[in-house]
C-alpha cells in the first residue's frame, strides 16, 4: 500500500517545517508496512490527545479516537481491553502525555498493557502559544515564565523504565529512517511501548541545530539489561549539554495485562436463566 | 398487620451488617417483606454502627424511630438507641460486656468456650434474639447455612447456645407469602445493567458506590463480565469511553467526589456521542462532606455536568426494584440515543436492602441501536432525521471509524466551519427530543395514594419509601418522577391533577427538585428538606407532613 493512500480531505494545518511532519510520515509509512506483512489497517486504532500533535489523527485515513487533553492513554487501554485483537497506537504531546496525563503513563505502563504511545516531545506548549513543558530545560523562557523556569524537567524516559514499561525508545523529527524502524517495532512489541519523539516546533522551540549536533544512533547497545538500558536513559537529562542517543533503550518479553486478566467464556448462553438463578442466592 | 423493627448495633468490625442481612433474611423466610437501613462511620474498626430490620406484611422502604428488638454487642448500642425502645420492646444483649435489662445471654463467655472467634458473637446474640422472638430453630439454621461459609459449624454451635440459653418471650407470626429475594440498591443496579448486556464496568471505589464494583467484580465470571479498577475516575471514565468506541456495553460507577473528575470525560461522551452509564452514588458533602451517609444533593450536578450543551438523561430510581429496571433501561438508551446517562443513586438506596420482586417491573431486555447497514461508506456521525447515527465498530473492511472531541463533520474529521458547527449541534441536541418521545411509554413518573388528594406529596429517589407509607394515613397522594432529566413535565402536571397543596421532600438544604419544578411553573408550597445525612423516619416525616397540613 502507498503511504499517499492513508491520507484525508482534512487540511494540514501544522506550520512550515513542524516536527510533526516527520511524526505522520513515519507513522504511515510504518503502517503501510505493517498492512503488507499482515497487520490489516482497519484493525489499527490510533488515538490522540489535544495539542498540536492531536491533528495527526484527521491526517490519517484509519480508525481513531480523537480524546482531550491529557487522556490518551486511558482511551487507549479501553480500547484493547474491549477489543484486543486492535492494534492500539497512541499519539499524545508532551504536555499532554507528561504534564496532564502524567499518571495514567505510569498505570499503563505498571500494567504492561499491549499499547504503543508515540510521544510529540516538542518541549514547549505549541498550540497553546508558547508556554514551558514538563521537559522544557531549566530557565526555559515561555509566555507564562518571561523570567525562565525554575524547575528541572523530568526525564520521561527514566521514569518510564522505573515504572515497568518494557519497550523505550527515542527518535527525532530529523531523522525519518530511524522514525520508520522504531515506530514499527514499537508497535509490534507486545507489551507496553513508549516513543519518546524529539519533535522540533519550529515557531516556539527551533532545536533542530541543537539535536542535529548531539543526537547519535545507538550502536551495540544491549536493550534487554535493565541497567545498562538506565544508564543510557540517564546520559542526558532533557536539561544538561549531553549526547543525546536515539534508538532502542529497553526491549523486554513480559506477559501483558491483557493477558493477565482473567479469562472468561466468550458468551453468557442464557443471561436470563442465569440473572434468575443469581437473584435465588439472596433469598 | 404484622410489622416488626429490630435494630442490631456495635462497633464496626463485629459484623453488624452481615448480621443484618442475616436477620432480614430469617424474616424472609417467615413471609415478610422487609427494608434494611444501614448506619456506619467512616472507619474500619471502632465506633458505633447499625442496621435497622423491618418486616412487614407489605411492601416496605423506610425505618421506623421506634423498635421492638434491640440487639446489643456493647454498651453503646443500649445507651444511644434507648430513646427507639417503646413498651413491649425487648433488648437482648452479651450480658458479659453489656448492662441492660431484658434478655441477657453470656455471649463472650459461650464464644470462648467454642473456642470460637469474636466476630461470632453476633451469631450468638443472632440465636438468642430468634429464641425469644419465638422464631423456628431450623429456620435459623437454614439460614445460617446459606449465608455463612467459613466455619458454618463453629457459627450453627454458638448459634445454638444462644438459641437454648434463653426463653421465648412473644412468637413472631408466620406470614403466608413466599420469600423473596433481599437485595440491596447497588446490587440491584449491577444486575439491571446485566440484564440489559453490559460487557463491562469500571470503577474507583468510592461510597456508596463501591458496591456495586463489589458485586460485579464477584458475578464476572457468571456473564463474562470485564470488572477494572484504574488508577483514578479520569481514567474510569475515558475507558469506558474506549470500551464503548470498540461496542462493549459499559458502565462506571462514583460519587459526587469522583464525578467532579469525570465531568470532562462526561461532556466528551456527549460530544463524540459514545454511549455511558454513569452511576452517581450521592452522599452530602460539599467536599468529602459525610461520606458514609446519604444525600440528595447532586440532581442539579447530574443537570448540569460538563462544559457545553448535550443531551443526556438523568433518573434517579427509588428502590431496588426501581434500580433493576431503570438500570437496564438507561444501559439501552445510552446505546440506543448514543448519549451519556446519569443514574442517580444515594447512600440510602444504593446501601440499603430491599425485598425484591423481579415481576413487579416490565421486563429488561437488551434492546439494540441503530446499525450500519454497510451499504455506503461508513460516517460515524452521518446526520439522520433524528440525529442518532448509525452505529458501527473497527474493524471494518474499506471503511473507518472516527470519534472526535472536537467539532467534527459526518466523517468525524475536525471542523470549525459556523454551518457545519451548528449542523452537528442541532443533530446532537435532536437526539435528546427523541429521547424524550421515547420515554413517554416507561414509567417516568409513579403516582401513590388517591389520585384524587388535595394534598401532594412530591420526591423523588429513596425517600419515595417514607412519603408513600407517611402520606397513606394522612390522605395524601405521592408523586415521585424516576425521571429528571428530560424532565416528564406532562405526567408530572397530570400526576398533580387537581391537588390544591404541592409538598416537596428531599434530602438536601436547597430544594432541588423544588428548584427544577419552579423553572416549569410548577411551585411547591412547602419543602420538608433534610441534610443530616439521615434518612427521615416514618414517625419524623409523618409529623412534619401533618404540620403542612394546614397549610392552603
């Protein structure tokens, strides 16, 4: 299937030169590929919060969920919890997935349940005109800070690890290849996967420059040992002057909440005899 | 007419409530119909707490003040309910930890020589009171055998001590109706909602709905039932909207606290018209307020919820029965008109026990929506003539399903377009008109006593109880809406006929359905209103019903 085939009538209203761009290729390129090896596109889900990123859900010729602000992934979970024969892809901001939906990332990710959230960490609240993000540096100057931040941002990835997640990655908006390749193994990771995306917003928060000259691929890296999975999570901080590596951090096979759950027959035969019969025990 | 109240009381962790339970159910299978009222603070072990049985030939929904059995496990018990005794009442009490007069049996001193723990001496007391009421020792047995299964022999032995221990005093008449069913509010709920396939229910425990997780937590097995417990109720309500995206049948369940949480998710439901049931378990607050007691204070909330302007429905059943069937019924209207619904319980219906008659409701089955014929290309929110769009669920072969919080076309993609806005607008809002349309054939408005009354009584939720057995003997008639919201203003105009006095009853300090009858036209003369956290009592409500009699 041709990428060009997953678009809409919608107009694109992300701004010239927007990490986004990068975000949606990507993500239709990855899908194009998982329909040719046997993912049908009609069982893909994809859901997303509010912010700019959330458009990406109007750009897309699939299933979604088009949720607010803060509140993909538990959208997400719903959805393969009812139906998990869907593939459930969650795009979320970094305000949206780490300011205001911070603890629902977490729970998912405590649960290992077999969702894939793709993270538009752009470091500054673009639709909302420029203001400072969980993972905007410290002293980040934006409109509700004029006089900079004065507190360190969180490093999503660290915390993500810490809290049972099993597949973590990070990308860049400038680096389309890499994109295409996590993004497919992210979602064909059975299990909980975040992407943590460094997805440039060329009006508020142009880092293209300051990525372009720290970021490098990682090479020989072993993702399958928690530490050392750590210690690279932990080499840049989202504040200080450091490396930043792109790639696979963490890749582990652990049961699924979903598979976790308790199994039950498919159907009630009789809901009715067997309502009458539970009412008995009460008498 | 035989009509018994017996009150039961220690402190949390004795098992007062399992007693309870165990005690309406021995009236039961002596033929009487029976309400259970529960009291209890909000603590694991200490203080005071109590059940409250009645059993009466017929239907019941209220307490009585006065009792004719206290069943005392410590000194409290006596000391704070002497004021309930009247003459002929009888206590019966652990004469090892308590001082009263009546009936005493050495309850500490039979656990410990059955070596038995302490928790059974409920049971003990349970034996003696069925002795001196002069209740069947197999009786007793059944029921014990039915409702206790760890350590049954154990229970039946200290039982037994207790039984013999003691003298008969009166003989409790054995009525000639079969037992039925005692089942509480939220147990009725969740087995209404089964009844109508739910799939799914998701909930952040939280009293007085807790329960009902509770519940359907233990039957998921018996219906395939997916029970989650989340992290908190943003999280409830936005996978439930997710269960609800992929066609499962869902409900959640909270109070007032939780329901301030899920109040954006609520309005999100209304505006990508995903199907929800939310139950909303009132308790008084504002804030965490009393949380283990009852309140009727969140029907302007269930109104108003959520930003913006959707159709939804709100109803607020009065008893188990009630909840049995409107439950069902709300789970198929929210599928049916894609819409959010509110079923708005309270601590006193949800908590307390009811006799209950399957039969004495229509029928609840589940009733489908609207489906995709798969003829042309699937739009989720294709605009009908009565604005419910068919419905369809991923994956479907060559076609999509898109759901949007925002403003959005037939397709579900995004828009800002003013035509289009207002289009969609008015689609969504038409649904509720047929809502409404639909809902003239249920039983929206139930109407007690002589239609013929120039006194009213009008309430709605658990006190319907209190006000029908209050108003009977004052000649009052009783109107009680299940529905509030769209509100039933034709049946309730003619449910008040030509009575000259409107008495409003509720359980809050502002009179709120008072408030939503004044926006029709419809004025109360008079509001008995009571925020407490108690339930009125027969007796208490009779005489302020009487005080209003007076009134022209």
């Amino acid at each position: 299937m041709d990428p060009v085939n997953l678009g809409t009538y919608a107009q694109n209203t992300w701004c010239p030169g927007c990490g986004n761009f990068a975000i949606l290729n990507a993500a239709k390129a990855a899908l194009s590929s998982l329909a040719q090896e046997g993912t049908p596109l009609e069982n893909v889900v994809l859901v997303s919060g509010i912010g700019c990123h959330a458009k990406i859900v109007d750009y897309i010729n699939a299933n979604s969920f088009y949720s607010i602000h803060g509140r993909v992934v538990p959208a997400a979970e719903g959805i393969k919890l009812a139906r998990p024969n869907l593939k459930v892809i969650g795009f979320a901001g970094d305000g949206d997935a780490y300011g205001e939906g911070m603890e629902h990332l977490i729970f998912a990710a405590k649960r290992n349940i077999d969702i894939t959230m793709i993270i538009h960490n752009n470091r500054v609240y673009g639709l909302t005109t420029g203001q400072y993000t969980p993972t905007s540096p410290l002293g980040f100057r934006g409109r509700s800070t004029p006089l900079g931040t004065s507190e360190l941002p969180i490093n999503p990835l660290e915390l993500m690890l810490s809290s049972g997640a099993t597949f973590i990655a990070r990308g860049t908006s400038h680096g389309l290849e890499l994109l295409k390749k996590i993004f497919k193994e992210a979602i064909l990771h059975k299990g909980f996967a975040l992407v943590d995306v460094l997805q440039v917003c060329v009006t508020y928060y142009n880092m293209y420059q300051y990525y372009d000259k720290r970021a490098y691929e990682l090479k020989d890296h072993d993702y399958t040992d928690y530490y050392k999975a750590m210690d690279k999570i932990r080499e840049w901080d989202y504040n200080a002057d450091k490396p930043i590596a792109l790639g696979t951090f963490y890749k582990k096979e652990l049961p699924a909440f979903e598979d976790r759950l308790p199994k039950f027959e498919k159907t009630v035969q009789d809901r009715e005899a067997r309502l009458k019969e539970v009412l008995n025990e009460y008498v | 007419m035989p009509d018994v109240s017996v009150l039961i009381a220690g402190q949390a962790g004795f098992g007062i409530d399992k007693s309870g339970l165990i005690i309406a159910r021995i009236f039961n299978q002596l033929g009487y119909r029976l309400y259970v009222y529960r009291d209890y603070p909000s603590l694991i072990r200490g203080g005071h707490t109590f059940s409250i049985i009645r059993a009466a030939q017929g239907k019941v929904g209220t307490h009585k003040d006065k009792i004719d059995f206290l069943l005392a496990l410590n000194q409290d018990a006596v000391d704070l309910h002497k004021e309930r005794l009247k003459e002929g009442s009888r206590i019966i009490y652990d004469a090892d930890t308590v001082k009263a007069q009546g009936t005493g049996v050495n309850a500490a001193k039979i656990i410990k020589e059955e070596n038995a723990s302490e928790i059974m001496r409920n049971t003990c007391i349970i034996g003696s009171f069925c002795k001196t009421a002069g209740i069947d020792w197999q009786i007793l047995e059944n029921v014990l055998k039915r409702n206790i299964s760890r350590e049954i022999d154990v229970n039946l032995k200290v039982a037994s001590r207790g039984y013999n221990a003691v003298d008969k005093i009166s003989g409790i008449e054995r009525l000639k109706q079969e037992p039925l069913p005692v089942v509480t509010g939220n147990e009725a709920m969740g087995l209404g909602l089964i009844s109508a396939g739910l799939k799914a229910y998701i909930s952040y425990p939280m009293t007085p709905t807790s329960p009902v997780l509770h519940s359907l937590a233990g039957l998921s097995k018996d219906f395939s039932l997916k029970v989650i417990h989340p992290e908190n109720e943003i999280s409830v309500i936005l996978m439930a909207l997710g269960f609800s995206y992929a066609g499962e049948r869902v409900a959640v369940g909270t109070s007032g606290g939780g329901f301030c949480l899920m109040t954006e998710g609520f309005s999100f439901a209304g505006m990508s018209e995903l199907p929800l049931v939310v139950i909303l378990g009132q308790r008084p607050g504002p804030s965490t307020g009393l949380p283990t007691y009852s309140a009727q204070t969140e029907l302007n909330f269930a109104l108003s919820a959520g930003q913006g302007e959707f159709s939804r429905l709100v109803v607020a059943p009065a008893d188990a029965e009630e909840a049995y069937y409107w439950s069902g019924a709300c789970l198929n209207m929210a599928w049916k008109y894609q819409t959010p619904v509110i079923i708005l319980s309270d601590k006193n219906m949800g908590e307390g026990a009811y006799s209950f008659d399957i039969n004495s409701m229509p029928a609840v089955k589940e009733e489908g929506p609207a489906y995709w014929d798969g003829k042309d290309a699937y739009k989720r929110y294709l605009n009908t003539e009565t604005g419910v769009s068919p419905l369809a669920f991923a994956p479907l072969k060559g076609n999509v399903v898109k759901i949007n919080s925002y403003e959005h076309d037939e397709l579900g993609i995004t828009t800002e377009e003013p035509g289009l806005s207002k289009t969609m607008q008015d689609k969504r809002l038409r649904k509720g008109k047929y809502l409404e349309k639909e809902l003239e054939n249920y039983p929206t408005v139930n109407v007690y006593g002589d239609s013929g009354a120039a006194t009213a009584v009008i309430c709605w939720g658990s006190n319907k109880g209190v006000c029908v057995e209050a108003a009977k003997e004052l000649g009052m008639k009783v109107i009680q809406p299940a529905v509030l919201w769209p509100l039933p203003l034709q049946k309730v105009k003619d449910a008040i006929g030509q009575s000259k006095t409107l008495i409003c009853v509720e359980s809050n300090a502002t009179a709120q359905l008072s408030g939503l009858l004044m926006c029709y036209g419809i004025k109360t003369d008079k509001q008995i209103l009571k925020y407490d956290g108690r339930p009125f009592s027969l007796e208490e409500l009779q005489e302020q019903l009487k005080d209003c009699s007076s009134i022209k």
